[in-house]
C-alpha cells in the first residue's frame, strides 16, 4: 500500500515493526491536546472518565477521572500506559499482516466478546466470528478487518515455512489468563485486552509478548496437532469455507461482505445534533463503489474547520493517511431504502437513517492527485516481520521499471549484508523478466491477487484503486512474485452415488452426470461401499466447476457431496507426532456439538477437525489415509461412534494405519459405551483443551466388534424355511443388540424425535421421553419366548418367560445400568470388552428395567458364547446401538468381526489432575467467560 502518515501516528519505524521511542509527547495540532504513543497509528485525547473503566493495556483498573482514549479505535488506557503501548491502532492492521489469508466469518455465540475492530462489546444476532482464529466482530465492522487469519496449510502462493512463528490475537482471554513475560495477570473480561498465540496458546500483556521468543513450539498440544507445513492445499478458487470443509448452514451469507454498509454502526454511535449545538453529521462515502452502493458512514464534526472534517472522515473509515492529501467533495446519493441493505436490517437503527436522509449533508472522500508517491513492495510471503522496499513512482514509472529499480535495491542490500529475502542470490541472479508485481487485496473474506502487466502504470492504478474505495487501497498491497507454472492438483472426494461399482462404471457415471474431462481429471480412488471416488483434478477451473456442479446432481434420485480435500505430507510429520482425527457430530448434544466444533477447530489445525453432517466419517479417513499413525476422537453419541466405526471397517484397507485408537466425547443420551471407557455420562461444558490433553493421556485398550447378519425369510409352515422377504443386511455392533420391549421403547423415542427434532436438544429432555414412553408399555405382554428360537455356540437354549431379548458386549445398558449384574455365578466368566463373549439377558418389562435401571435389580441371565443363530417367527422391534428398526420374520446371526478394536480409555482423574496443572494452555477460548 501507500506509504504516509497522520499527525498522531507513530513514526515510520514504529509502524514498520521496528520499537519507536517508549516517550509520550504531548502534541496539540488543534484545539484540542493530542498525545502520541509508541502504538502505531493511535491518536490519543484525554478525557474525563463518568463511569468505571479499565486500561486495554494492561487490564487494570483506571483510577482516577482522567484516561487517554484513541479517537480512531476507543483504546483506552492510563498515561503511564502510553510509554509501552505496543498495540497498533485498526487503521494500521493491514501493515502488520505478515502472510495474507482470509477469515471465515459465521455466527458468533452468546458469550461476552469484544470486538477486534472498534474495540465495543459484541451482542446481538449480529455479532460474528472467525470459525478459523479468535477473530470477533460486529457485523458492520467486518469490513474493517483484513485477512489476517491463521496460516493452516501452504498453497500455490506460500511453498513453505522455515520457521514457525506465533500468530498473536489481542483481546478475548479468560480473566484468570497469565502473562508469559511478568507472570502477572493479562486476561479481562471487561475490555479487549492482552495478546494470545492461536498455536501454541501463551498470554501474555501487549507491552510484554514482543519478549516472548519469535519461534512457536505449538505448546502442550504439539504431538497431536498438524503442522501448517504438512498440509498442503491448491485452493486459489474456493472460498475459505470449502477449503475447512465449512457447511454453509453455520455461516453467515457474506457474498457481500465487502459491500458490507457500515452506515448502521455510524448511525448507533453518531446521533443528529440539535442545530444550536454547534455540531455537524456527515454522510461520508469513501469512493464511487460506496456511493453505487448508498454506503457511508456518520461523521460527527464542529461547524469550523473543513481540515477537522477530513481528519474525522479517515478516523471513520481507519484510515492512516495525512488529512493534507484528501479532500471532501459534495455528492447528491440516491439513498436506497434501508430494507434492502442486509447490515442496515441487522442494525437495528432504521429510525437514526431516516431522520437522517433530510438533515445530514453527503460527502465523498477523495484523494487528491499526486505526481508521485512511494509505495512498498514485499519481497516474500510469510516471515517474522514483513519484509518490503519502498519505492517512489511517478507519472512514468510501470511494473516493469518498478521490478527493476526492487532487484536492483534488493542487490545493494545484498551488497551490505542486509538483503531481507530467504534466498537472495537466488533472485538477484535471475533477469527481470522472470518476476512480476502482483497486486493484493487483503480483504477479510477473500484474498484477490492480480499480476499488473509489465507497461501497466502503477500511479494509474493506485489512483483507481483509491478512486473505487479508499478502504481498498489501505488493504492492498504489492508483491515481487516469480513468473512460474507450478503443477496444479486439485483433490476432490465425490459422495452420494451408487454403491459397489467399478472404476470404469463410476468413470461412466462421472462423464454422464458431471461431464468430466479426462485429460485433466483422475479417478484416484474408489469407495465403493460407501459411493464415492476421489478425483484428482489438474485445472483450478475444472476443479470448481465440478466442485459446484456436484452439489446441484442427483443419481439415481440421491444427491451428490463434494469436498475439498487437503494433501497431508505425511514424510514431514515429526517421530513424535500422532496427529488427532477429530469427527464432531453437531446435531448432538444440542448446541454443544456446534461448539466443541467451532472449539476444536481453533485449537488445532481446522484441517484435521471435520463435520460429519458435511461428507461423513470417509471424508477424514480419506484424508488421513497415507498418515502412519494417527488418533481419533469421536464426539457424539454411540450411534455416531457407531457410525464411525463402521466406516473405518469398511475402509481399513485402504489405510496406511488401519487401526487407529479411538477415543469418544459423550453427546448422546445414553453414551454407554463413553462411560465403560471412562469419558464420562454425558458433556458438561469440559474446557476443550483438556478433553484434548485427557485425549493425548490416554491409555489404548481392545474391544470386541460384531456383526450381525439379518436375513429376513418367511419362517412360517407354508413357507417351510425357504421363501426370502428381502436381500440380508449385515450390520456391525459395539455396545449391544436387543429384541422386543427395549428395542419397542427405542423405536417409539426415535419416531417422536423424528417428528418433532427441535424439541430434543437435551439429555434431560431425551431421558423424560424415554420415561414417558416407558410407561405408555408398562402393560405389554407379549410372551418374547414363544416368538423366538435361540442357539448359542450350536447348542439351544431355552428361554424363560421374558419381553426383551437383550445380547451385551459392554457391562452397560440404557445409560449406564448394569443389566448383568455383579453376582458372582460359576456358570458364566465375569464379562469384559475384549473376552469374545457375549452376555445373553432377558428383561419381563418395562417395570423390570426400571428397576434394573435404579439398581434394585439385574437382568435374567440366560447365555454367554461367541456365535449365536436367532430364529425370529414374527416381526419384533429390534435395536442395534440404539438404532431401532422392524424386523421381518427371519434368521439372525452373530459373530465376531474380525480383528479387535482399539479404543482409547481415559486415564485416572489424579493424572488428569496433575497434566492440568502441567499444562501451560489452561483455558480454550470457546470456555472463557462462561459466566457471562
């Protein structure tokens, strides 16, 4: 961008990284005293305090009726603050970018948030937050922002990363957060205060963390995180969400984010001044585009000066830039109404607008022209401190002669020892012709890069640029690039289509459906049981139009997925890292899923968190799959672990780890499974970064699986054993299967849940129903024994008067009761997960598993084998994990499923006490605050 300054800002070192001088200077350009600051860009006023205040800088309390207060951001802070002040003002936030990369704005929750832009509490429906970073803001201040989000992989545009450095968000800490330099408190729950690395998850105070050594280890979480640098991903023409696999349900629509109008935030602040007080409202556009688009924001100013008018329309729009080179130009606005503006609709304030439309003057703020200027072009992509040279450009001067006069102070930096690139001789040595000036605009929602033609004048286009939008230009920047055409390969995993097919007959299926061209796309594997093919594609183009058109095609009446996969360099993991796999089921658990999955993306690297209702377990597996060894958690209830399980089955093969230990968060009703591996009965709100920690801690253990083969026959005399109802179904099982009453209840659970889902988004809530239920059955009576023949281990066994039929493969039932029992009995072995014994009970009703349920009594035991043939005469209800269906007459077999599992079993409390207290992450963002 264009090199200036205002009076208030600090000098050019400081904004450039380097420490200006700690000494506050007392300045009075106006009316008004103005005090400087070693912060870059602020521009500070005292003020008289009316109400208690506490300092952005170093959290405490302001005593006394005097603070310094930024007229551009609102940071607030005391005198002797101004002395350390390291925390750059809003309008110099685009300067501190070291690598571009764009958010991913959704909905924010409810808890207390500061916003990163005007530095006010978030509330409202309209708050939003980065799904990728610690990023909170208003919906009108988004457009402030610029794209300094976490760098989670590389690209075509970043090739690597030499050194990892921390990437430091300010604000939003927990209150009891400590300072990594001075060990004192630097967290706040009452102002956006403190900085935080989004990695490795140190605090520290903003006079301390520039202390902290540069490099991030990634903290507490190292082994289980994926390195930034083993991920690679070409995404130049998806947006931030495809790339993280970010369903477009939790986003806020921010087609236009860019066009966001931030009248309604100016209007919320800047009331109509009564014509005797001497004050002035202007409407303030920043260039044509804003006027296009009736989007201004509300300056108020004195009827003096018109050089104090302009100084106030930058603060505005934060803009950095000396008021002597901009003017305000009178402009008549066509307002539209403003139920068409999305933000004005969100703001809240259409009655300020429209007592403003008669009463406040309309202004364009315009720079004026310059024969010259200098500006910076930054000579690599992600280092400590951008590294740029500064150029002047005049009338004449174009890309090319700009390129030339960069190398050639490049090569004279390299001549005295000070060349700021990784590799200088390598450049210097090349001819100009093999670089080019790229053009980027950082905008918050996406990163737009244009390479300027080698004629092109440069003075014309930074003209343009601020001609369409000043607040463009103060987030462009210029980029020596090298003229290369890097091998393009795009990866796509296409769900939804038909199961058990070739190769060839997917090809067919793809060229028929999606017209893929087979020169630049690959089939490069297949899931045939799951339906879906992995596509390697060679041309950005192809890759979204398939990408788009996939989501909008129907096979065979079902609709197909498409997700963006990245590329794990599984050679570059370090010996000691066995990175997470972590599958979040949102729709459990109520809003808790939703929120352990916004919590774990920030936590870890997003490209290893995935959203099962967005492409389901194979979408991870798939990623993970040339990944030697790995771990994975699974939130959600033992349907979901089920469901994952499953997949991993049917997939193993393809895997280079074909057994991953899996550990479970309980979201579920009963979590059965979740409670004999010692994660607990159900989420409590657990801080996210210990559940990881519990995750990283945890002791590997086996478990049976089993299949269950359901061929459904007409078992009745006429039939005489030989006439089959429908094709057998195999389905895999964990924790149990049951038949009859159990299953009667589950079937009725699941019916009301499917009829009205909204309404169970609690455990307490899902466990009434199951009571309600229960007691509708309390007086069945269906004589479960004469409808059913059992053989465990080729012998028949007969069976008692019962209404549930119940096989176990964990000690716990329907939310932990223990249907077995405890009693010793010299018939059977004392059950465990991994024996390869299932435990055969019977239950006479709904009061007896009330009873089992309370602890008063246990189940009938019946058997206990490793093979068992069912013989059903009737179609009964049965339940598999919960999962409860109509069964046809038929033949049901079990047996075990070939190799054991390996699942994860939480250490003992007193470890997990004592990691706490080791661990120097003690708090994820998404528990912060919790008490507001």
């Amino acid at each position: 961008m264009a090199e200036s300054g205002r009076p208030g800002s600090a000098d050019p070192a400081a904004a450039n990284g380097r420490a200006a001088s700690p000494m506050a200077v007392k300045k009075s350009p106006g009316p008004r005293s103005r005090y400087q600051s070693s912060g870059p860009g602020h521009c500070f006023k005292r003020v008289t305090l009316t109400k208690p205040t506490f300092c952005h800088g170093c959290s405490d309390f302001i005593w006394g009726l005097l603070g310094f207060l930024c007229e551009g951001c609102n940071f607030m802070c005391h005198e002797k603050c101004l002395k350390t002040l390291r925390t750059v003002c809003t309008c110099m936030a685009p300067s501190q970018v070291q690598a571009p990369m764009a958010h991913c704005f959704g909905p924010a929750g409810q808890k207390k948030r500061f916003c990163c832009v005007c530095r006010k509490q978030t509330e409202g429906s309209t708050a939003l937050r980065c799904e990728v970073c610690e990023l909170h803001v208003h919906a009108d201040c988004a457009a402030f922002t610029c794209a300094d989000c976490r760098i989670c992989h590389l690209d075509g545009n970043l090739q690597q990363l030499d050194t990892f450095h921390h990437h430091w968000r300010e604000g939003n800490l927990a209150s009891a957060a400590r300072c990594e330099v001075c060990r004192r408190s630097c967290g706040s729950s009452e102002v956006l205060a403190g900085m935080r690395c989004e990695w490795c998850g140190i605090t520290s105070h903003a006079a301390c963390y520039l202390s902290v050594p540069t490099e991030c280890i990634l903290g507490r979480l190292r082994c289980m995180l994926l390195h930034p640098a083993c991920v690679r991903l070409e995404s130049r023409n998806f947006s931030k969400m495809h790339s993280y696999r970010i369903t477009e349900s939790c986003s806020l629509d921010l087609d236009n984010s860019d066009a966001v109008d931030p009248s309604a935030a100016a209007a919320k602040d800047v009331q109509p001044a009564p014509p005797e007080s001497g004050k002035q409202v202007l409407k303030v556009f920043d260039g044509d585009d804003a006027v296009k688009r009736s989007s201004f924001r509300l300056v108020s100013i004195s009827r003096a000066p018109r050089n104090e008018e302009v100084e106030a329309a930058l603060r505005a729009f934060y803009l950095p830039n000396e008021p002597s080179n901009f003017e305000l130009q009178e402009v008549c606005v066509l307002q539209r109404p403003a139920s068409d503006d999305v933000l004005n609709r969100n703001a809240g304030a259409p009655d300020n607008r429209g007592s403003l439309k008669d009463t406040s003057d309309s202004c364009l703020l315009r720079a004026k022209p310059r024969n010259s200027e200098s500006i910076k072009v930054y000579t690599s992509w992600a280092r400590s401190s951008a590294a740029f040279v500064s150029v002047s450009v005049s009338e004449t001067s174009t890309a090319a002669s700009v390129l030339s006069e960069v190398l050639l102070q490049l090569k004279g930096q390299k001549d005295g020892g000070s060349c700021s690139l990784e590799s200088p001789g390598k450049v210097l040595d090349e001819d100009v012709s093999n670089f080019s000036l790229q053009e980027v605009y950082m905008s918050s929602k996406q990163v737009q890069r244009q390479t300027l033609s080698p004629q092109e004048k440069v003075l014309d286009k930074l003209q343009e640029i601020r001609k369409v939008s000043l607040r463009q230009m103060n987030q462009t920047r210029f980029y020596l690039v090298e003229n290369r055409n890097p091998a393009v390969q795009v990866n796509l995993l296409i769900g939804g289509l038909p199961l058990q097919k070739t190769k060839e007959e997917y090809v067919q299926l793809l060229q028929k459906h999606l017209a893929v061209k087979s020169h630049l796309v690959t089939v490069s594997q297949i899931y045939g049981s799951q339906g879906a093919v992995a596509l390697q594609i060679s041309c950005f183009s192809e890759a979204e139009r398939i990408y788009m058109l996939a989501k909008d095609t129907s096979v065979e009446n079902k609709l197909l997925s498409s997700l963006v996969i990245p590329e794990i360099e599984h050679n570059k993991l370090g010996a000691d890292v066995c990175p997470l796999l972590l599958f979040v089921n949102p729709k459990s658990g109520g809003l808790k899923g939703r929120e352990l999955l916004y919590s774990f993306r920030k936590l870890l690297n997003p490209h290893q968190v995935f959203d099962l209702c967005n492409g389901g377990p194979l979408a991870g597996l798939h990623t993970f799959r040339n990944v030697p060894r790995f771990r994975v958690l699974v939130c959600g209830g033992d349907g979901t672990v089920g469901w994952v399980l499953g997949v991993l089955e049917a997939v193993r093969h393809k895997l280079v780890c074909r057994e991953p230990p899996i550990g479970i968060v309980p979201l579920g009703t009963g979590n059965d499974l979740a409670r004999i591996l010692r994660w607990g009965s159900g989420y409590s709100s657990d801080d996210p970064n210990h559940i990881l920690v519990s995750v990283d801690e945890a002791d590997e253990v086996l478990m049976d699986r089993w299949t269950i083969l359901l061929d459904a026959r007409d078992v009745s005399e006429e039939g005489k054993d030989n006439g089959f109802l429908e094709p057998p179904k195999i389905v895999q099982m964990s924790n149990y299967f049951g038949v009859g009453i159990d299953a009667q209840l589950s079937l009725d659970f699941h019916q009301a849940r499917e009829d009205e889902p909204d309404k169970f988004t609690s455990r307490f809530h899902n466990k009434g129903v199951y009571v309600k239920v229960g007691l509708q059955k309390i007086s069945h009576t269906r004589s479960l024994h004469k409808e059913l023949q059992l053989q465990v281990d080729n012998e028949n066994v007969p069976l008692p008067n019962i209404e549930g039929l119940i096989f176990l493969n964990i000690p716990s039932w329907g939310s932990g009761a223990d249907l077995w029992g405890s009693e010793v009995d010299s018939r059977f072995r004392k059950p465990s997960i991994n024996d390869g014994l299932l435990e055969v009970v019977g239950v006479t009703g709904v009061v007896h598993m009330g009873q089992v349920q309370s602890g008063l009594r246990s189940g009938i035991r019946i058997a206990q084998g490793t093979y068992v043939r069912l013989t059903v005469r009737n179609h009964l209800p049965v339940q598999v994990d919960g999962e409860p269906w109509i069964q046809p007459p038929g033949l049901i077999i079990i047996s075990a499923a070939g190799p054991k599992v390996r699942m994860l079993r939480r250490s003992k409390q007193k470890q997990k006490k004592s990691s706490a207290v080791r661990d120097g992450r003690s708090e994820s963002p998404s528990s912060r605050d919790g008490g507001h």
